[in-house]
C-alpha cells in the first residue's frame, strides 16, 4: 500500500510523505503506481518551473519527501490539487493508497 502523509501547519500543507507500494499489480502494469507516481512528479515539476527554491525534494527507493519552504497560493494551490487527485484514487482503491492528513503538533 502506498501511504501518504500530509502534515499542515495552521491549514497550511508544510510537508508531504509518500512511501510503499500500491501492489495492485506487477511492477510495469500497475495503474495505481503509475497515477501515483505521474500525479506526484508532474505537481512537483509544475512547482520548481516557477521557482526551484518552494521544495525540498528527498527521493529515496520508496520513499518521497516534500519539504515546502515557501508558501504562497501558487504552491498551495498545486499541493491542494496534486492531494485531491491522490484523494480520487484513494476513493476508487482504499486498498492500494491511504492519505493520513494531520495538523502538526497533534496525534
């Protein structure tokens, strides 16, 4: 399962955590990975176009990190609409992708 975490500072996304694997199917046919992975990189590269100091980007094997160093309706809009998608597919397979959205500095 991919799981991905979102932690807001004042209503305000701060960072975004993607690890795992959707499993539902083989590497190079699963559609759930691949929406995933295209959502995610397509929002990041729409950012850094505008300006390549909004992010800090960690990329490990199964893991992405979104650090957002700067905020502004731009970037928030962008980040909004990337999790609204990543929210879609998370209505259509519950078992393959979970979105854990919190406010920093609760449980």
């Amino acid at each position: 399962m991919i799981k991905v975490e979102v932690v807001r500072e004042n209503d305000v996304i701060k960072e975004i955590l993607l690890k795992g694997h959707a499993l539902y199917d083989d590497m190079g046919k699963d559609i759930v990975c691949a929406y995933v992975s295209g959502t995610v990189i397509c929002s990041i590269n729409g950012i850094n176009s505008i300006d390549i100091n909004y992010l800090d980007i960690d990329k490990q094997k199964d893991l992405i990190r979104i650090i957002v160093l700067k905020n502004d309706e731009i970037v928030d809009t962008l980040l909004i609409n990337m999790l609204n998608c990543l929210k879609n597919m998370e209505k259509k397979y519950p078992s393959n992708i979970k979105i854990y959205d919190k406010e920093e500095g609760t449980c």
